[in-house]
C-alpha cells in the first residue's frame, strides 16, 4: 500500500509522466503495485533515490510530506476502522504500531512490517 501511496502523491504533484521517469531511473519495472504485496527494501530506497535526483529535493523533503500523505489519506481509507481503535493521537497511535500491526496482517498476510521504536518526548 505504501508504494501505490508514493505513485500517487508524485503524480498528484508531479504528473504521470515524472513518476515513470522515477520508476524508470530507480530501475523499477512493476507496472502497478498491489496493496497486499510485499516489496524489497532495495526497490523503495531505489525509488526514493530516484525521486531525490529527479526532483531536486532531498530525502526528508520527500519523505515528510509522504508521511503526512500517508496519515492523512491512505491510512485513513485503507485502514479507517482499524485506526481508530488504536491511539487518541500519534504518541499514542504509534505505541500500539505493533499491534495494529499484527491486526492488518490478518488481512494481508505476505505484509512484512518494519521494525519500529518510538522514542518518549517527554
């Protein structure tokens, strides 16, 4: 699900035609990525490497504004009831990452979820 979020958060602000040359640069040759697939490490670091030399941004301009992209929407439609069974808000929400975690893998099983750490800011 997280690359078909990357496809269309560049082509919202990019177009059709910078993504393919992003896929293309990174060497990537899926035509459409499937939501319950699970992707190599080396094909998203390749497209975001990609992304930084074709876009002239570096890897926290990209990535920042995916990560909202992602919380904002495609969370929210691919996960809307599970999420809100899981936090009141971030500090909370990614605290019990792991569980919800397992929950979705219910529901996708080939999904291979990073390990995470939530550090207290407090």
């Amino acid at each position: 699900m997280a690359h078909k979020s990357v496809q269309e958060l560049v082509t919202i602000n990019f177009g059709m035609n910078k993504w393919e040359a992003i896929k293309k640069k990174a060497g990537v040759t899926v035509e459409a990525f499937i939501s319950n697939e699970s992707y190599p490490d080396a094909l998203t670091c390749g497209l975001i490497g990609a992304a930084t030399e074709l876009l002239g941004m570096s890897a926290d301009e990209i990535l920042f504004p995916f990560g909202e992209f992602w919380v904002l929407n495609t969370a929210r439609q691919g996960y809307g009831d599970l999420l809100s069974y899981v936090g009141r808000n971030m500090p909370e929400f990614l605290d019990y990452l792991p569980m919800f975690h397992t929950r979705v893998a219910l529901i996708f099983p080939n999904l291979k979820p990073q390990a995470q750490v939530t550090l207290d800011s407090a």
